[in-house]
C-alpha cells in the first residue's frame, strides 16, 4: 500500500517540478527532488514553508488534524512552500500510506492547491470531488478575497467533513457564483421549452408534440444543470424555488412573446 502511494506522489512531485521549471532557471535556483533538509526536527502534520499561515492558525490546525487522526484514523497532512520543496521526503517524514491526504498550497500557480490522496480515500471522495474542491476554495478569486490561509482552512474542514459523514459525491455547499449559473440554465431551459410549446395551427393552445420533442434539450438545461447541482450540494430550498421560478417565467416570456407582439386592430 505504501509502495502505490510513493509512486503515484512521486508522480504528483515531478509535475510540480516541471510547472517550476521555468522559474527555476531564471532564478537558478534547484528544485530539488528530495529535500529533507528543509522539513522540521520534530514531525508535525502542518509544514508552512511558504508562510501561508499565522502562528495561530498553524497551531490550532496541528491541534486539530492530530485531533482528526486519532478519532477518524484518517491522515491529514498540509505543506505550503513558495521556491523551494522537500519533494519525496515527506512521505518517510509523514509515513504517507492509502489513508493520508497531502494538500499542498504554492502560490506560484494559477491554482495555490494541490493534493496527493491515497488510493482508500478515493472509495469516500472520487476524483471528481478533488477536481471541484481544488477550483472552488484554491482559484485566484477565491484566494484574492479570503487569503491563502482561508483557501487551506476550508478546503481541510470541507474534506474532514466529508469523511466524518462517510464521504461526498461533491464538495458540498453552494458558492454564489455556481447557483447563479444554475440560475441562468434554468431560465435559457424554459425559454427554449417556451418556444417549443408555442401554437402552431389555428385553435392550438399548446404544441405539446414540439416540447416534448426538445425536452432532451431543455430537460438537460432545467434538470441536470439547474436543479441537480442545487439538490446534490445544500438543503436550502430558497436556490431551488429561484431557480424553479427561472424555469416558469422563462417558459412563460417565450410561450406569450408571439402573442405580446400583434398589434392590435385599429378603431374606426
């Protein structure tokens, strides 16, 4: 078990190598694949190289994932560096098994987080919750707004609530700027669902036929990008009703658009 998680971290090391690469030459300094020298005396489940964290951020989160450990099993484990790495040497310094989880914050790229998870945390958390919890809590907007410190933080208790829980599909809660996406397909879908509903023979009040057949399209639209992403992440039903009301008017604005267009037939 060990073994697996050495070669697929050593992968994970060498592309953080390579993204560096370009840096390190106009600096000249090394980016070294095994740097013992850089990681502390003592073990500690948080390593701040890169000075992401104040002094009592870092203590109480030392406090804290040693706290999870023992009650879980599960190992946490943050390392934060800047222009320099100790690379491979965290995994004899940590003891990194198919339980440990390695978030790893560098400023230096378009995304501060990074992490390395062992293969037993992937029947909990699939790949795809790593993909969204990387681009939610470690994009620049995120990181600009709340400061590095708060991009580790979150992202650390949205994972520890996930494996307390038994696991998630997806990373829980719903940013703004996701439900406002949601927002936006649910009322492209009713309008299309509109458009497809209108009359098309004289004493027709609703094409039933037409919107069933693009009900793929505005079905998807509605469905799968407006409500599903909305149930699967908050039980708040103030985004659902919004969004449900997006879908209606939407239907409503393209159904009576040909109706609110005729003129009205002029009095003599």
């Amino acid at each position: 078990m060990d073994n697996s998680f050495r070669r697929r971290f050593f992968s994970f090391v060498t592309v953080l190598i390579l993204v560096g690469s370009i840096w390190t030459i106009h600096t000249g300094n090394a980016y070294a694949y095994n740097n013992p020298e850089l990681l502390p005396d003592t073990v500690t489940p948080v390593v701040d190289l890169g000075k992401s964290l104040n002094v009592v951020q870092e203590e109480n989160l030392v406090e804290e994932l040693n706290e999870f450990e023992e009650e879980t099993g599960w190992q946490l484990r943050v390392l934060t560096q800047y222009d320099r790495t100790p690379g491979r040497a965290v995994i004899k310094f940590w003891g990194l098994n198919d339980r440990s989880i390695l978030l790893v914050a560098d400023s230096r790229g378009g995304n501060i987080l990074s992490f390395a998870v062992g293969d037993d945390v992937y029947e909990l958390l699939p790949r795809t919750f790593w993909i969204e919890l990387q681009t939610r809590f470690g994009n620049l907007y995120f990181v600009r707004e709340k400061g590095e410190d708060q991009a580790i933080i979150q992202a650390l208790h949205t994972v520890e609530n996930c494996l307390r829980q038994g696991g998630c599909q997806v990373v829980p809660g719903l940013p703004r700027e996701q439900w406002i996406l949601t927002l936006i397909t649910s009322v492209i879908g009713g309008v299309i669902c509109g458009f497809a509903a209108q009359p098309r023979n004289e004493g027709q009040v609703v094409a039933w036929q037409w919107a069933l057949i693009f009900s793929p399209l505005w079905g998807i639209l509605f469905i799968a990008f407006g409500i599903g992403p909305v149930v699967t992440r908050t039980s708040d039903w103030l985004p659902l009703v919004r969004n449900i009301s997006g879908f209606l008017i939407g239907v409503l604005v393209a159904y009576l658009s040909p109706f609110m267009g005729k003129e009205s037939p002029s009095q003599t």
